[in-house]
C-alpha cells in the first residue's frame, strides 16, 4: 500500500489552530484523529471557563481541603508544583483566583483584585504528597491554561512515538515541538513571529528533538475594573522591556512555563538544557538579559 511521506492534519482546539505532521507513517491518519480526540478531551477537562470540567468539578468546586488525583491530574500538577518552586513562584496556576475574584466582582481594581487574592495564591497555596493535592484555603482556584495546551502537544508526541513515528512535527498555536528530525537527518525550521506584527515571521530556529514556545503580552488582554492588563496575569505586570520570549527545552510543558515566567521576571535562572531568545521593546534580539535595565 503506498502513502504520502508526508501527511498533514488540521484542526481547532483550545481557541487556537492545530496542526500535526507525520513523516513516513502507513497509520499517519488514524495517528493524527487520536491525537485530535486526546486534545479535545484534554481541553473539555482541564478547562478553567467550563463549570462542568473536570478541573471545576473536582478542583475548584471541591467539598474538602484535600483532592485525589487520577494519574494523568497527577503528572500535570507534578510538574506544575516542580516548575512553580523552579520560578520561585512567579509562574503561578493559582492565579485562577484572580480571575474568579474577577468574575463575581468585575469592578474591582487591579490593585485590589490581587490584595483581596494574595493570601490564596502562591508556592504556599497548594501542595502535593503522593497522589493527593492539598488545598487550605476554598478560596484558591487553578487556572491551567498557561499549561494544558502544552501538555496536548507534549502527549501528541507521545501518540505518534508509540505509533513508531520517528519524524513529525507538532504546532498548536504556536507552542511546537518536534519529534526527531525531518526525514533527511536536517532540523526542523521554526519561524518565531514579530511582536509587533503577527503575521510577520521575525527570525526562525532550528528544531530537533526538542520543544520551542513563545510567550507574548501585545495580543490577548484581562479587564480590570481599572485597567486592562496583559493576558500574563501578576500584581506587577509583564516586565516593560519584554515583547515576547522564546524558550527552546525539552518539553514543551517545560517551555510554556518558563517563557510565561521570564515574561514577567525577565532574569531568572533557567537550567542548562533551555534556551532562551528576547525580543524587546525596540524589537531588538537578546540570548541574554543584560538588555534588562
């Protein structure tokens, strides 16, 4: 039976386009609607904006300060809780707070969404032994989708690796990660786009067996009763010489976390294997944070 080299699917989930191609696969189209079923399911259960979601159900709606998690929730807030103590907390998924406070009282200001929001947030809020996630206050809420659609692309992998697919790429929304090479040994090549324009690619990377995620405050926005903020929500706001930051790592989960947390605190220690691209406010390309006045 012959097929195509290359086969490419498409589709819309978790409010942004998808797309998964597969190189040299027999089984590429039963490959691709797996991994499109597992977002969509990823999506309706950790999803912050639907009451009925798992995440609400069992998380944020819980009857007690303690919640048992499957082994999927398990693995998420794992490396939740490692990558939240690796930013010393300013990657932060209890600022679902913040939003809830919102929610019931969209008047409020920023200043006083966060004051009213502090004591439930933060490295302190939550903690983890074994498979039991421990919540004191019923105030704290988690809001994952600064996660989730990373944890999509990673599991997307591992769809197509457990297939026996040895070269695919990955890309929803933007937050890529490729699996091996393309066919002919040669990486990847990832556009990273103008904060300024987004329908201009800026520069591009290569990819191998690697992930690569950007994080960008100029598109999306949060309504405070006084001002509208950037979508990267924290009391004292993305860092101002900071359009976008691309982070080059393993996972793209691991990615996802750490372009969202150099965001707002520009010079954190990142670890050895991660790569890290600036682009400020005069569109000018840093690899290091020297540019941080």
């Amino acid at each position: 039976m012959s097929f195509n080299p290359l086969f490419v699917h498409r589709f819309q989930a978790m409010t942004v386009p998808c797309e998964v191609q597969l190189y040299h696969s027999e089984k590429a189209a039963d490959i691709a609607a797996l991994i499109e079923s597992n977002t969509l399911r990823l999506e309706q259960k950790f999803n912050f904006y639907d009451s009925h979601s798992w995440l609400n159900q069992q998380v944020n709606q819980r009857q007690s300060s303690s919640v048992v998690l499957d082994d999927e929730s398990y693995a998420v807030f794992e490396v939740l809780k490692r990558l939240v103590d690796g930013t010393k907390g300013v990657f932060d998924p209890t600022v679902g707070t913040v939003k809830s406070m919102m929610a019931s009282t969209p008047q409020l200001d920023k200043n006083a969404a966060y004051e009213g929001a502090k004591a439930f947030m933060g490295v302190d809020a939550w903690s983890l032994s074994d498979k039991t996630l421990s919540i004191p206050h019923a105030e704290t809420q988690f809001d994952l989708g600064g996660v989730i659609k990373e944890f999509a692309v990673d599991q997307a992998v591992m769809i197509a690796e457990k297939f026996g697919v040895s070269s695919a790429l990955v890309n929803f929304g933007g937050d890529i990660r490729a699996l091996g090479t393309k066919p002919d040994g040669s990486p990847f090549n990832v556009a990273v786009l103008n904060p300024k324009n987004k329908h201009e690619p800026f520069f591009s990377l290569p990819l191998a067996n690697a992930a690569l995620t950007t994080s960008a405050h100029y598109e999306r926005s949060f309504q405070f009763g006084d001002e509208e903020s950037s979508h990267i929500l924290s009391q004292r706001g993305t860092h101002p010489q900071v359009l976008s930051v691309s982070v080059l790592a393993p996972t793209t989960l691991e990615a996802g976390a750490l372009s969202t947390a150099l965001t707002l605190e520009p010079t954190l220690p990142v670890p050895e294997q991660v790569g890290v691209v600036f682009i400020d406010d005069q569109l000018a390309i840093h690899q290091d944070t020297e540019f941080v006045a």
